[in-house]
C-alpha cells in the first residue's frame, strides 16, 4: 500500500479493544506524526466519501473507536510540547502513564486522575474519563487549550476563551482529530490513603458525609454479600513524609491480592457460578486495612490486570443511596452471580456540553463483569441496571458500554443540541462518524 500523504500506512489488520467488547477491520492504518498530515489525511477521506477514526489505547469498553476505512494511531504525536507557568501542552497520543515523568521535574501534578493510565491523553478526556471527589471535575475539564484538525481539513487552535472549547474538550472524537491539549496543572502533591473493609450497609450509609468532608472518596460493594472496601484520598503538601507500605510491596500486595487473586477466583467463578457468592463473602471479609502517603499518582493509579466489561452511568448525587438499594435487591430478585464489586465514586458540576457531570454534581455507579462470564447473563445484567439507572435520568460513560440512543441522550442532556450544531461545524460531511457516534448523536 502506497503511504498517504508521505505517512507510514499499513494494510488492512483486525483491531481489538482492550476489554474484547469492539472491534474492527480498518481498510488502512496510518501513524501521522504531525498536524500537517493529518490534515491531508482527512483531506483525502473527506474526497472520496470516507471515514477517519482516531484510536488510543483502546481501553474504552464501547465501539467509540471503530473505524470503517482510515484508523489513525497516534504513537507519533507523544510528549511535551510547551509549559508556561501551570499551563501543560501535550501531544494527544501522550498516555496518562507518562505524563507524570513530564511534570515531575516541573513540580507539577495533574489535578484529578482515575485509577486506570493506559489510555491516551486524547482518549481519556474524548470520553469522558474521571476520577473522585466532590471539589473536582473529569479530566476533561482540566483542558484550557487544544489543536485540532477538522473534517474539513482544517488545523485549529482553541483556548479557554473559545465557547466551542466547551465541546471540543469532551468531543467523543466526533469534532475532529485531537493533536495537542494544553491542561491546566497544579502544584505537585502528595496523598494520604485510608483504606479498609465496612459493610455495605455503613459504606452507603455514610457516602453523602464522607464525599462532602473529604478530598477523593469511593467504595466497592462486594455482590450478594454486605460488604465493602471504602477508600478515602486527602490532598497533603509535596513534602509531606511517605508512609506506610513502600510502593514496591503495595505492588506487590496488589499484583497478588487484587491481580493475581482475582483472576483464580473470577475463573472459578465462571466456571462454577453458584460459588460466586461464598467467593465474594470470603473475599470481603479477608480484607484488610491499610494507610500511606504516597505521590498524587501513586494513590490515585491501581495495576488493572484482569481482564472485565465495565457500564458505568452518573445520576443525581442524591439519589446514589437509593440507586445502590434497588441494584442490591436486583441481585437478590435474580439469578445474576457477580463477582466483580460495583465501584461507587463522586465528582463536581461542569460546564462542558457532553460532560457527565455537565451542570450537575454527579455520582457514579460502575458495574462489571469478568470478561469469561456467559455473555448472555453479563448482558441481562447491565440491562437490568441500566433500567434502574436510567429511569434517574443516567447518563452512560461514553468509554463504557450502554445502550442508549441520540433520542434517550437529548433528553438528559441540556446542551446536546448546542453539541450537535458545534459538529455540524466541525464535521459537515461526517467524517468522523461509525455506528456509534451515528447512535449517540444521530446522523
């Protein structure tokens, strides 16, 4: 195959996401390593009626990332561009992993971060990815600049200033192809981890409290048992003294309990689904407590070995209690046996168009399943939830599977409109579009 506008291009290969809920068979895939060109890529599919799709690292457990025609992978576009003062400019194909590597020596941190770092700068804030805490927004709203080629070809620049920065930051790749994102960073710093075992009724209970009185606080529900593993994060100074645990035996402690462990009993467990709830109360109950003070990501980011398919939804803050109630009482109504726990987080109102949390602070509820369980009942199962989710106004992770459609997400969504007029800007013919943004947001 010829290169494309003097880009490496590749034949045709099958492409998987992480979590082997998507995948595809790209007609070409090309590593561009400048805005330049890719420009003239999308130039060229916009010519010819064809379709671009950016991919990361493909941890988004929904068909975000398929591409019918031209997949472009951006290990080409990778590391700092520019800092001035708090300001951070990164290239989009910048994984989460390395960015600490660049703001170390800048004494900077990232402000909030989940516990996974796989993806992709680009990826990760396309879709929406967050972590916890009350006082704090998605990654995506740490965004205050961003370059990106258009459907139409053409290359451009947003700052803070620019409204249409409000969708472009969380743009679902359907704006254009993300090359440079300027973050605001702030001070480095340290965290102090609690965290241990308290039953499921007392770590529901206490949730409204403990997210309004602390930094970053979540919790695992462990099914068909009333227990939990609660997790609270306070923000300390960049010299506060590391305790605990070294990070090498946390790793080590993870690799075995978390990782290792996990997979034996996930493969017990669908193998034999009736031990399900005695392997979730023996686990719940052999939990530990544990306390250290580590680097901002050294608390924030957890190893993630095993392999699962994740929905997660955000509703109303208040209405997580009684969300968790109904989900309990669907796994004591139903034959579902469930060995992954259900992850319980918090995060701040936004002001960006397909935020999440945009205009109201969000709670977030996250149900999985060990990716070899039947796929029958795994998906009964996020139908079920969904139901209860959606029926309090839900609004699905757009990195994690749901089914929900342009009709359903108008609705829960005040500016969906607005973000639909900003792609008719951005991308007129399509050229950004697959079956899913076509669902998402319609034609």
């Amino acid at each position: 195959m010829l290169p494309v506008n003097g880009t490496a291009a590749r034949s045709t290969h099958a492409w998987r996401n992480w979590g082997g809920t998507a995948g595809c068979s790209p007609n070409r895939v090309v590593s561009p390593t400048s805005a330049a060109e890719i420009a003239g890529i999308v130039r060229e599919a916009a010519a010819r009626g064809g379709t671009v799709k950016t991919v990361g690292a493909g941890h988004s457990f929904s068909p975000i990332a398929v591409a019918d025609d031209v997949q472009l992978e951006l290990s080409g576009l990778r590391g700092l561009v520019s800092a001035d003062g708090h300001r951070v400019t990164v290239r989009a194909g910048t994984h989460l992993h390395e960015i600490p590597g660049l703001l170390t020596p800048l004494g900077l941190a990232m402000t909030n971060l989940g516990d996974v770092d796989r993806q992709t700068i680009a990826g990760a804030t396309s879709t929406g990815t967050h972590g916890t805490g009350l006082a704090f927004g998605g990654i995506s709203t740490q965004i205050v600049g961003a370059t990106v080629v258009t459907g139409t070809g053409d290359i451009v620049t947003l700052t803070s200033a620019d409204p249409d920065l409000q969708a472009v930051a969380l743009g679902l790749g359907a704006l254009g192809v993300v090359v440079e994102l300027t973050i605001e960073c702030v001070d480095e710093f340290r965290l102090h981890a609690v965290e241990g075992p308290e039953t499921a009724d007392a770590a529901i209970a206490a949730f409204h409290e403990r997210v309004a009185s602390t930094d970053h606080h979540e919790f695992y529900l462990f099914p068909h048992t009333n227990c939990a593993l609660v997790k609270t994060n306070t923000r300390v100074g960049p010299d506060a003294p590391l305790t605990g645990p070294s990070r090498i035996k946390r790793c080590i402690d993870d690799e075995l309990l978390s990782n290792k462990a996990l997979r034996l009993l996930c493969e017990i467990g669908a193998r034999a689904p009736k031990l399900v709830p005695a392997i979730n109360g023996v686990t719940g109950r052999a939990l530990s407590a544990r306390e250290f003070t580590d680097s901002s990501t050294g608390v924030f980011v957890s190893d993630r070995d095993v392999r699962f398919r994740e929905m997660e939804y955000a509703i109303d803050l208040d209405a997580v209690p009684a969300a968790l109630t109904e989900i309990r009482a669907l796994l004591d109504r139903r034959d579902y046996l469930v060995s992954f726990p259900i992850e319980v987080r918090a995060a701040a109102a936004d002001d960006l168009m397909l935020s999440t949390a945009s205009g109201r602070t969000s709670g977030y509820i996250a149900v999985h399943r060990y990716h070899r369980d039947d796929p029958a009942d795994s998906a009964a199962y996020f139908a079920d939830v969904e139901a209860i989710l959606t029926d309090l106004g839900g609004r699905p992770h757009w990195g994690k599977m749901h089914t929900r459609d342009a009709g359903y997400l108008r609705s829960v969504y005040p500016r969906f409109d607005e973000f639909r007029s900003v792609r008719d800007r951005y991308d007129p013919s399509r050229v950004f579009a697959n079956d899913y943004l076509r669902r998402v947001l319609g034609e």
